[in-house]
C-alpha cells in the first residue's frame, strides 16, 4: 500500500475549477478534510434560502419538516441508502452522542476503539463507559500494519465474551486509512457486538459511502460533498429505528425516527436543503473524476514530501484523498509540539495543513481537492525542509 515517490505523476487539473471556491488564494489550503470548503454555487444555494426564510420566517418554517424530508430523500439516493434509515444531524460530534445514547450498556461490558480514532469521539466513549460502569479497550495499531487484512485481525483479537460494543473509524482521521471495512463489520456482528461507524470522511469519497453492516453509521457531508457546514448524516440498521434516543426532545417526536432526530426547533436548517447542491455540483464535474484526480494529487503530494524530506509514508488506503507521513522522532510528538507545527507552517509559509501528536514522530495529514495544485505540496516541503532544519 505504500506508493512509489517516483511514480505518483500529478493529475491534470479538472476543468471548471478555477474560480469554485472563495478561499484565500495567498495561501495552500491542504486541510480540506478537517473543515471541507463550500463551493460558490452551494454557498449561493444557501444564501437564496437564506433570504427566503427570512422574507417570511412563519411560512418557510411551517413547510420546513416536509423541506427536510424531500431534502433526507434526495441525500440518501446520492449515498445509496434507504432514506428509512437515514437522519439528517448537524455533524459526527452529535451522531456520535446518539449513536451511544441509544445502545444500551451494562456495568462490566467493554468497548471498542482503536487508537487513530477521532478524539472528540473517544472522549464521548469514555464519558458513556463511566456513565455506564463499562470499561473501554483501546486497541493499538501500529502506524506500520500493513493494511486492512491486519487491521481486521487486531481488532477481533481483542474482542471477548463482554465486547458489546466497538466504535471505529471508517477512514481515520490523523491516518488517513480503512479501519472497519464491510469484513470486519461483518465478523464483529457474527460475533454479536454492536458497532457504532465513524465514516466522517467517507460521503463525497467513497462512491459507496454507507456501511450497511454497521449498527450505527455516520458521516459528514460539509467534508467530501460539498455540502454546506453543518450537515451530517446518521444511518442506522432497520431493527435500530425504533430504539433511537434523540439528543432533544422536540415536536417532530411522535414521529419517531428519522424525524424525531433532525428536528430541534427554531434553528437554521438551511445548510440540509442546500446540501443536495453539494452532490449535484459533484455529479456536474464528474464525481468519478473529482475521485480519481483528489487521489492521485494526495499520492503526488504524499510522494513530494517523502521523495523531498524523507518523511515515512504511511500506509495508504485506495481511493482516499488524504495522506499521512511520519515526521522524524522528537518532532511534534505531543499536543503543543504538533500545534507549534502547523503553526509555524502557516504563520511563515501560508500552509495550511494537520499535524497529529504521536509518540516517536507527530503524524502529518495532507488532502487534495480540486482546487489543489501540485506546487502548493512543493512549498510544503520547502517550508517543512526549513522547519526541521533547525534543532527541535
Ligand atoms: C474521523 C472524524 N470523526 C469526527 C470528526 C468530527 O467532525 P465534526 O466536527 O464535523 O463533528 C472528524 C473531523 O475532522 C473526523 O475526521
């Protein structure tokens, strides 16, 4: 899984894609997959209902549940899933708290994780184990395995009689790679644990996005589709709908899911009807192509900084526009160290891109969308040639 530096040739830029975006052109954006970034004609989607809802605010929210349902429908026909089982939610942060709100936990069970997942979402695990009087296992992968084969038999090793419960990153965040794919759901629902499928960067990605063996699966749109922040989506199992416990009790209750879960309110909900915009402008440039170019540019870029510095490759996942590398030992191995990073990058280079703390050599993230260019890796290299040139 590791590329070849001499062999990730840069894509062509795809036509069209100049002028999509509204980003400082002063500076290398390489972290389109913390925030995303919405192009102009989805920005200009939400700003026409904008100012709908606000010429008459009465109106547009009497005819919002009906809105968000067409809008949930469209959404789950762009990811491939049954609209069913789908519910429109503002991120991963908050389809994570459902997701572990919803499944019951008895003092004594264990659960899941792994150590690339999201922190913010290993957090919420450790609030509800103690809540719950469960105990959390955290499941170490080498930054070096090798790929998903070994990802798969790490995990299962770790299961036992009490795993009741494993919550895992579909593609991690500070790595950049598959870690529940269809094989290992499957074994762990053999096995009779329930699984709860961070998949926040998998919508826009992944031509097939949604996991269907996982219990609980989430994802966000405002990364990869082009969707206007914040829109994310929660898809659970059939035998879940009726068992899920919103966040908020609101008028759309008695309906159960997925309207029980979407409604919260007086709130802007704007972001989910213009999010099908975000699809449509994918499928008008060509997703396939949008996939294949993001990709190949991430290889190239992954490949600059390898061939360049001599940073270590991490394994990588086909069909991901992200890439993660090694920085040398002693380099942005804790929380400040990362942060002075990536601080450093943008405060003297105009790079914008993720350092993660890891022991032995913070992880470096970069991403490629279609308003990428190959240079901008080229002055990331330059700037992290200099930065580690001095003493650390
Ligand atoms: C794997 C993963 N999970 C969860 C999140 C959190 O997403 P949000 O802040 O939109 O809830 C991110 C964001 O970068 C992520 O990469």
């Amino acid at each position: 899984m590791i590329e070849d530096p001499r062999t990730a040739e840069p894509p062509a830029p795809l036509p069209g894609t100049d002028k999509l975006f509204t980003l400082d052109p002063v500076a290398a954006h390489l972290n389109h997959g913390s925030y995303g970034t919405v192009p102009v004609p989805v920005q200009q989607e939400q700003e026409r209902l904008r100012a709908e809802q606000e010429r008459d605010p009465d109106g547009f929210f009497a005819d919002l549940p009906r809105r968000v349902g067409a809008a949930r429908t469209a959404l789950a026909a762009e990811l491939g899933t049954d609209p069913a089982r789908l519910a429109l939610v503002a991120n991963v942060t908050e389809a994570v708290a459902v997701a572990l709100d919803s499944v019951p936990l008895a003092p004594g069970d264990r659960i899941l994780v792994t150590d690339h997942g999201y922190g913010a979402v290993t957090r919420a695990v450790h609030r509800r184990a103690e809540e719950a009087g469960a105990e959390v296992h955290t499941v170490r992968l080498p930054l070096d395995t090798p790929d998903e084969d070994a990802v798969r038999e790490a995990v299962l090793a770790a299961v036992t009689g009490r795993t009741a419960l494993a919550v895992l990153d579909q593609l991690s965040s500070p790595t950049a790679r598959r870690i529940a794919g269809p094989g290992l759901l499957a074994a762990l629902r053999a096995r009779g644990v329930t699984t709860v499928v961070d998949g926040a960067h998998a919508p826009g990605m992944l031509p097939e996005p949604v996991e269907p063996d996982a219990d609980f699966w989430f994802g966000n749109l405002h990364k990869w589709a082009f969707a206007p922040r914040a829109t994310g989506v929660l898809a659970v199992r059939p035998e879940w709908a009726g068992k899920v416990r919103p966040l908020a009790l609101s008028w759309e209750h008695h309906r159960g899911f997925p309207a029980s879960v979407e409604w919260r309110g007086t709130y802007d909900y704007t972001p989910w009807l213009a999010a099908p915009a975000g699809f449509g402008l994918l499928r008008e440039l060509g997703a396939g192509q949008v996939r294949r170019h993001n990709e190949a540019l991430a290889a190239h870029g992954g490949a600059v900084l390898a061939d360049r510095l001599g940073l270590e490759p991490l394994p990588a996942t086909a069909g991901v526009a992200m890439r993660a590398l090694r920085l040398p030992p002693g380099r942005g191995e804790g929380d400040e160290a990362a942060v002075a990073v990536m601080t450093e990058l943008w405060r003297r280079h105009a790079v914008r891109t993720v350092v993660r703390p890891w022991p032995g050599g913070g992880v470096l993230r970069i991403s490629a969308q279609v308003y990428n260019r190959p240079h901008e890796y080229g002055r990331l290299a330059a700037g992290l040639a200099e930065l580690l040139s001095r003493r650390g």
